[in-house]
C-alpha cells in the first residue's frame, strides 16, 4: 500500500482519511483560530481569548487552549515551560545563530501549520532550502503523528542532502526516527528555542504565504481536493513566484543557479 500511495502521489493517511469529528462550531472556531494567528502569532491563550469574546463568541481559555493544541499553535513568545519533551528525545543546539547563509543546500529546515477543509481539517509539513526559499518536498496528514513528515524528509533527501537541517522541538522531529535519517548522512541537527518561531523565520514566512495566495482563497471539499491545490500552489510558487528578496527570481532559479 505505501508503494501503492507513492506512486500515485497520495499519503496513506489522506488515503484512510475520514471527516473530523469535531463539532460544526468547534470547526468555526478553529478557522478563525487559524486565520488570526496568521496574522497576530504573538497571540497566546488569553489573547485569542479575549479576541475571540470580542468578537461575540463565548468561549473559555480551556477550550482555546485544546484548539490551539490540536491545531499546532503555539505563540512565538518566551514563556513558562508548561510541558516537557519525550525524555528519550535528544534536544539539539540552535546552530543558525549569527550563521551567514550563502549557498543552496547549506541549511533546510521544516515546519508543520494546520490546513482548514469545508468538513475537518489536515496538517502540512513543508522542507525548505533557506538560501533559495525553494520548497523541496511537502506532506500532509490527518494527524500528528511523526510518519508524513519523515515521508517528507525522505523526499527530499532523494533530490540533495543539507549541511544543517532546522526544526522546532516538536516530537516529530525530536524523534530518533527521524533524526537518525539525518544523522547517518552526516547532516548537522539544529533545533530552535523553546517558544522561538523566528529561530525558523523563513518557514514561517511560508505559511503565511501560502495561506494568504491560496488556503484562505478556497475552500477544500476533501483531502484529495487540498492535495490537488496544494501541488499546483508550490509548483507555482516554487516555478513562477518572483521573490523581492531573491532579486526578483523565483525560488527554483536560485535553488538551480539559474540567473
């Protein structure tokens, strides 16, 4: 079945996937949620709740707090350390601090952002080189769990290898299944701060990209419908999507060479 799925460009999970079995008005919430922390990721709990009651909904920081959980959202600032990662998960240093990237394949990093349907919801994991901001693989789940974003990595390490590959310290990245793929090919581990989504800037960045040109556009029936806009959005923005910070190239030509 995974050769199956491979071949015919899906994921297992979209393949098994089945509606959310959220509430209508727990679903509205979580849009709103989604698209207000892409425009204020400073937002924590009690913000998003204050904003929320603002805006006429009677909601409590607990129910805030678990939708933001299940979404992947965190705020961006430094605060108390409220849960702790699998004790058998290795934190890695921060390595970019004061780095100057100057070539393709020096640094890639990754990153996980929730993605809204008409009836549910999936998460995407993105691979991007950070020189050229050129997306080399994506994934997306109906889940958590750590096996789309290793079928990302895998992906991606079919094209090239990196001198340092970035991530946040979530678990499914802290994971030895995951780590060891890049530690067996001699690739340098670097993960952000706890509560510092800048350390991973440029991913951040992406997400906003992408929901603001095309996820906040649409409004996916289905899995196989998201999938489907989500491939021709990267090959647009990878392919045709000039960049004021790339001199006005698109993320492939830098990626290339290509002047």
């Amino acid at each position: 079945m995974r050769v199956q799925c491979k071949l015919a460009g899906i994921t297992r999970s979209g393949l098994y996937y089945k509606p959310s079995e959220e509430t209508a008005e727990n679903l509205m919430l979580m849009r709103l949620l989604d698209e207000q922390y892409t425009a204020t990721p400073f937002y924590g709990v009690p913000r998003m709740t204050a904003w929320l009651r603002q805006e006429g909904y009677d909601v409590n920081p607990k129910r805030v707090r678990r939708l933001m959980r299940q979404m992947g959202l965190e705020a961006i600032y430094p605060k108390p350390k409220l849960s702790q990662p699998c004790k058998e998960h290795r934190i890695y240093p921060y390595r970019l601090r004061g780095l100057t990237v100057s070539r393709a394949n020096q640094v890639w990093s990754t990153d996980i952002t929730y993605i809204r349907l008409r009836q549910g919801f999936i998460y995407l994991v993105a691979i991007m080189d950070w020189f050229s901001r050129y997306v080399l693989a994506w994934e997306v789940s109906v889940t958590l769990e750590s096996s789309f974003c290793i079928s990302a990595l895998e992906w991606a390490l079919q094209r090239a290898q990196p001198e340092i590959f970035n991530t946040d310290q979530g678990t499914q990245f802290t994971s030895s299944d995951f780590t060891d793929r890049l530690l067996d090919r001699g690739i340098l581990v670097s993960m952000d701060g706890r509560g510092r989504a800048l350390d991973n800037i440029f991913v951040e960045r992406l997400w906003r990209t992408v929901k603001y040109e095309e996820v906040y556009l649409r409004d996916y029936r289905n899995v196989r419908e998201a999938i489907d806009c989500l491939t021709s959005y990267f090959h647009f923005y990878n392919q045709r999507r000039i960049h004021q910070a790339l001199d006005y190239r698109t993320p492939e030509a830098v990626y290339l060479g290509v002047l």
